[in-house]
C-alpha cells in the first residue's frame, strides 16, 4: 500500500496513512481489518486543536480521526466495502485499485472536512451526523474551540440531563467527562 500512496502524498504512520494538511490539520486514511488480507479503509480528517482538548479530558482515541467514514460509503453506485489481497495473487493492481478509488471518492472527503470553520459549522447544524456515544463531547468541544462556551454548556446541559436516570457505562463516562470539561473551562 505504502508504494501504491507515495504519490497522493500520504506517508504511514503506525497503523494509518497521514497527510499533512497544514495548520494542524490532517487527513487520515485508515484500513480496517476484517481478514488477515481484506482491507476495509476508512477516510476521516483530524485536528489537532481538538485532539489536544480530548487529552487534556482524557477522552478519545490517539490518532482517531474527528470525522471518518467508511470509503465504501462514499461510493455512489456497487460500493466496495473491501479490498482483497489473495495471497499469491496481484497486490500492485489490488493496491492500484483501492487508491484510485480512494483518490476519486476519498480524498474529495477529507477535501470537504479538512478546515474547522466548514467542519464545525457542519457539525453544529447537523449534529444527528455524530453517532450517539460521541455527539455531546464532540459537539462541546466543538463549541469550545469555536470560543462559544454558552453553546457548549448548553450541550452538556442536555446530554447530563437525557442520562440523568441512566447507571450504564455510557452514563457513568458522559458525567466523568462533563464534570472533566466543566472544571477546565473554569480555569
């Protein structure tokens, strides 16, 4: 893969391939694997302001993108979820393959994500496009970094009040991540 992504200018770093966007931005390619040989890449776009916020909470996952996707579901017609790498068989036209695609639906993705002010006004319009577990955290964070602690309150408010009654892990995490949140905006 590493020889088939030089020329998009994504260089491997651990487990995913990176792009320097510049001003602390990333896009992110990563493979999941469902096979010791099926490829299963997911896109996304990181951002280092935001990820520097979620160590400072101790939430999140290092290296996780903000926003992903599964490259399959950017594909308009007879998706391919995954890329098979049959032992003995052509990786280079596999690998050729799964970047041309990745360069035709991927890339305009992480394109579209890669500065905050267009991805932050996405995400606090639409917040339903952030799964469940992780909508309240992004979305105050988000507002943090936008300068609007009003509109992060007012999400944590929200959320701490849905799970109010609940014991689950989710719960019992949101309310250590509100009051984690809420000292730090404080200082």
């Amino acid at each position: 893969m590493g020889t088939a992504l030089r020329p998009t200018g994504f260089v491997r770093r651990g487990h995913v391939w990176l792009e320097d966007r510049g001003d602390g931005v990333e896009g992110w390619l990563g493979f999941g694997l469902s096979g010791t040989l099926d490829l299963t890449p997911l896109v996304g776009v990181r951002f280092r302001r935001y990820d520097e916020i979620c160590r400072q909470l101790g939430v999140g996952v290092p290296i996780a993108p903000l926003v992903s996707v599964p490259l399959g579901a950017l594909m308009p017609e007879e998706p391919v979820w995954h890329w098979n790498f049959v032992p003995g068989g052509d990786h280079a036209a596999t690998a050729s393959c799964l970047v041309a695609t990745f360069l035709e639906h991927g890339k305009p993705y992480i394109d579209k994500h890669a500065t905050w002010d267009a991805l932050s006004r996405e995400l606090v319009a639409k917040p339903a496009s952030l799964l469940d577990f992780e909508r309240a955290r992004k979305l105050a964070i988000t507002h943090l970094i936008n300068g609007d602690v009003g509109a992060a309150g007012e999400v944590l408010r929200e959320e701490r009040e849905r799970v109010a009654d609940s014991g689950d892990v989710y719960a019992r995490s949101y309310r250590g991540f509100a009051h984690r949140f809420e000292l730090m905006v404080a200082r």
